[in-house]
C-alpha cells in the first residue's frame, strides 16, 4: 500500500497494539537527521511506578541513551520523527509485522506480514517477560556478553542472568524505598570487578525518568578500574566512574545505595558499616568465604548429632553469622531479608542480604535481647559488624 500521509497508516497501529496487548516493540531506521552517530531507534512498553510508559532506546555507533515517556508523548514523538528523521519503521505485534518505508519524496509504503503467534498472551504468567536491561544495549557487546550481533554469547549466559536478576531485585528494593522518586542518586559498588552488575546499575538507573545517578565503582584492581573507565567514557556515561581502592579507603561524601557483592568473610561487615554509617537507604550485600564466626562456634549439646559433619557445620556458620548480621541492620532501622540471589545453577555464590531503610522506628532491645541470645547459644563472642557499630 503507498499513501502521503505517515500518521493515519502507521500511528493508528501502534497505539491499537498497545489499547490490545499485543504491542511487542518499534524500531525506527534509516535515520536522516542531524544528530551524529545516531543509527536507530528501539520502542517498547514499561511499567514504571505502576504506569505504562514507552521507553525510547536511540542507538549510536558506539553508546545507548535511554528516556523513557508516559504513551501519549511517546507516540507523539514517533509520529514527529517517523518520516522526518527516520525514513522506516518496523512494528512487531503478536498478531503481525508491519513495516513503513518514506521515499525521498515523502511518499510512504507499507508492507504487513503475518507471524506464527496469532494469540495475545491471556495471563500475567504468560507475558513475555520485560527486561529492565536492553539486551542490545552497546555496554554488553563491550564486556563481552554480547557479540557483534548483539545475541548473548553463551558461555556468557550465567553472567548476563546474575545481572538481569540484580537489577530486577534491586527495581523492587528501589520502589519500596525513600529513594523512588528521586531523581539524584549516589551508589557505590565495592568490589566492582569488571563492572558487570555496576553498568547494569547505572544503565537501569539512566532509564528512569528524569534520573541523574552517579554510580562509583571500587575495585583493588587497576586494569579492570583502567577497564572499566575506559568503556563508560567511550560510551558516554555521565555519572559512571570506577576508583582503584577498598572498602576501608573510600569514604564518599554521600552514599544512597550501597553494593557489595561477594566480598570475603569481614568485608561484607566493613561495607555494611559504611552503608550504616553513611545513612544509605538500599543496603545490598552477597556475602562469602564465612570464616570468623566458625572458629568460635560451641555446639550445642542438642545439634552434636547434625553438626559433627564439617559440612554441616560450615552451613550452619554460614547461617548464623548472616542472621546476625541482617538482625544488627534491623537493629539500625532497616527492613531486611535475605534470600536466593540466582539459582544455584549459575552462581555457586547465590545468598543476597538486602536491607532497605524503614520510616518507622522498631523495638531495638528486642531485637538486641534476640542477637544476644543467638551469641550465647552458639558461644559466639565477637563478631565485626557487631563491634563496629559499637564503636
């Protein structure tokens, strides 16, 4: 079909496909604007703050930007650029594909195709699940995640669920928080690495509306700080920043949400510390390598049958230093939990303790009266989160 008029052939389509649930996605192409290195432009549907918005994604040569808009400004501004700036479009429904193309001319030509799935999906369980991490997004490709086709390299498929994961589990920590509506947010990540999870962080935190994170990431290691600079640079990710240094030495004037993922045995405390003493709101941790309370363990006359076995005993460690350490963090005014971080067949370190800042106050004796008790059963008399926080 070729028609003159772009908005009653294409605009139409999209927002029926979104009214009816079947709106899968829009890529906009053949750009013919002004702004240099952009090549293409991804759409799709979000739900933020319990609204739908439809979130932009304009792909550069070498960086993503992503903005997100409420859905009457977001067609709005398809239909301001489709034909103008982008000479094609593509719509990917469940029912069917439609492409538009532009001549030079402005004459427009559609092509409809139908796709094997005809049915809208009918439940909640069904739907295809919304990535809050593009999986195109150009980071990927420069960590090694994605090839040149922007597919999920598959040795690499572990890492990309760990990180897909986190910033699922952190978009809830961050919606039930004093942090969710606002727009300036300081994070930092001790024991960044490579930067997996801290580029998946910030690129989450960029998408919202309006938002200006600054995420630092401290990792001991210079080439992987030297690394991971270098990649947020080319990128052009304002407000991403990685410093070579430890928990110990880094002390930034504000810290929102603090990170520490896997880091060995006292670590874990040290950083919680930080995260208390700097008043953060999130609080995340996936501790390892539990090794000072085991040493001090007692065993209880009634558990010798159990924990005679030394595998027995390290869980049982394991478990009772990370109680601790999530009662000493209600016992500072958070709401914590702990939980599965990934399944056990991607990372053999799958525990994550996560605390979340509560407005109201709790009974602190009783919780300290539980921690004693816990100490005393077990015959525990140190333990360095505790002391730390004495001080």
């Amino acid at each position: 079909m070729i028609t003159s008029n772009r908005e009653t052939t294409f605009s139409p389509l999209i927002t029926s496909s979104l009214s009816t649930n079947t709106f899968l996605k829009l890529t906009l192409g053949k750009y013919r604007g002004k702004e240099e290195g952009l090549e293409r432009m991804i759409v799709r549907r979000v739900m933020i703050k319990g609204e739908e918005h439809l979130s932009f994604v304009y792909r550069y040569k070498t960086r993503d930007i992503t903005k997100n808009y409420r859905v009457e400004e977001g067609i709005a501004l398809i239909e301001t650029l489709l034909g103008t700036e982008f000479k094609s479009g593509h719509l990917f429904t469940t029912e069917e594909e439609v492409q538009i193309e532009f001549s030079k001319k402005g004459k427009s030509r559609t092509h409809t195709k139908k796709v094997a799935v005809a049915e809208k999906p009918s439940t909640e369980h069904d739907r295809k699940k919304v990535r809050l991490i593009d999986p195109t997004s150009s980071f990927l490709k420069e960590l090694g995640i994605t090839d040149e086709k922007g597919e999920i390299i598959p040795s690499m498929s572990r890492k990309w669920k760990q990180m897909d994961k986190f910033v699922e589990i952190f978009s809830h920590a961050l919606e039930s928080s004093e942090l969710q509506s606002a727009e300036e947010l300081h994070v930092v990540d001790f024991g960044s690495g490579k930067g997996y999870l801290t580029f998946a962080l910030y690129e989450y935190l960029r998408s919202r509306p309006g938002a200006r994170p600054h995420v630092t990431g401290v990792e001991l290691r210079k080439d992987l700080v030297d690394l991971c600079n270098d990649v947020a640079q080319r990128l052009g990710m304002e407000g991403l920043t990685f410093r070579q240094g430890d928990i110990r030495d880094f002390t930034p004037e504000r810290i929102d949400v603090m990170i520490a993922l896997h880091a060995c045995d006292t670590a874990t405390d040290l950083a919680m510390h930080k995260g208390v003493t700097s008043s953060a709101k999130i609080i995340m941790s996936a501790p390892c390598c539990h090794k000072e309370v085991r040493p001090q363990m007692q065993t209880p006359e009634v558990l010798r049958p159990l924990l005679q076995h030394g595998v027995h005993l390290g869980q049982e460690a394991d478990m009772v230093t990370d109680s601790l350490r999530s009662l000493l963090l209600e016992q500072a005014g958070y709401r914590t939990s702990i939980f599965e971080f990934v399944s056990l067949e991607h990372t053999s370190k799958n525990k994550m303790i996560l605390g979340v800042k509560r407005k109201e106050e709790i009974d602190r004796e009783k919780v300290a009266e539980q921690i004693e008790k816990i100490k005393e059963f077990y015959g525990i008399r140190e333990q360095t989160l505790e002391r730390l926080l004495g001080e």
